[in-house]
C-alpha cells in the first residue's frame, strides 16, 4: 500500500516537471519587448524551423506585434498568428518557406518585405488592413488573394501586377485569381 502511494507520488512530481518544462521552453523560444503595461512584440524567434503557433500571451502579456526581422531566415513552413495580433514589422518574415497565410483580421499593418521570398501560393488578407507597404509579398509563387475592400497597397508590394489590378477593380472586396500567370480575375 505505502509501495503504491510512493510510486503515485513519484509519478505525479515527474508529470508535473514534464509540464513546468514545456511550458518554459515555450516562452523562451521568444525574446519579446513589452511595449505597454500588458502589451508586447515579438523581436526574435529562437525556436525550431517547420510549423509556428505564436501564442496570444507570452510572459504574462498580449502578443499584439511582430517586430522587425522577427522570423527572418527560419525555414518556417506553416504560421498561425493569435488573434491579437496587430501589426507586422518589416522583413518579419522574409527568407522562409511559408506556402499559404491567413492574417488575423485585428491586424491593421504589414511592413516592408514582411513576406518576402517565401513559397507563398494563397492568402487571406482581412477588411482591418489599412496598409500593405513595398514589396510586402514579392518573390512568392502567388495565385489566389482573399482580400477585403479599400486596403492601401503599395504598388510594388506585389509581383504580377496585383496591386494594379486590385487599385483598378475600386479596391472591391473577393477573390482574386491569376490566370495563365498573366491577368487576375476577379471571381
């Protein structure tokens, strides 16, 4: 009987470190800059290339930023943003593998180059974007844009000539499609 206790016990104190560890590695694979009282941005990835969940609260504060350069060169494939999230800095994610992103629709702002040179194919851009800066989306495979109505593109922040096509249809909310590589089509 005390065998058995003992060994409960044992397993609870080896199943609790396991957690507390995880938990620690989670938060310390990001260095972050508290930019409020309960606010932060992300300023550099340390963790592992592959898929990222960038969680909504890291050391206590809401993850509303992704700093400049953030995830630079990671070899990241898969991205999920929190919800809270706002503001995407310049080159956040440049030199990565990303293939397909859905931006939160809090977020209001993408900077310079934030995509560049990724595998990008789709996107879901929301109705809160407010600016999309240059070259924002360049160097990526793209064949199909989500988007909501009046964003601010920069002309260059895309290949193909999106920017143009998007400017020219008024700005209209859809599904954007390219065709033959050549000409988008508005569905």
């Amino acid at each position: 009987m005390i065998k058995n206790i003992y060994l409960i016990l044992l397993l609870m104190f080896f199943m609790s470190c396991t957690v507390h560890t995880q938990r620690q590695s989670t938060e310390q694979i990001y260095l972050i800059e508290q930019i409020s009282v309960n606010q932060a941005r992300i300023t550099k990835y340390l963790g592992p290339s592959g898929d990222v969940r960038i969680p909504q609260v890291i050391e206590g504060m809401t993850v509303t930023e992704i700093g400049d350069e953030a995830f630079l060169g990671k070899e990241i494939t898969k991205i999920t943003f929190p919800q809270s999230l706002r503001i995407i800095g310049t080159n956040a994610f440049k030199d990565n593998k990303l293939t397909e992103i859905t931006i939160p629709v809090n977020v209001t702002s993408i900077g310079i180059g934030a995509f560049r040179n990724n595998r990008l194919n789709q996107m879901r851009i929301p109705f809160n974007i407010r600016i999309i800066e240059a070259e924002t989306f360049v160097e990526n495979p793209i064949n199909r844009i989500i988007i909501g109505s009046n964003v601010n593109i920069a002309i260059n922040a895309f290949d193909n000539r999106f920017a143009s096509v998007y400017i020219h249809f008024g700005k209209k909310a859809g599904t954007y499609t390219l065709i033959n590589n050549m000409a988008w089509r508005l569905n």
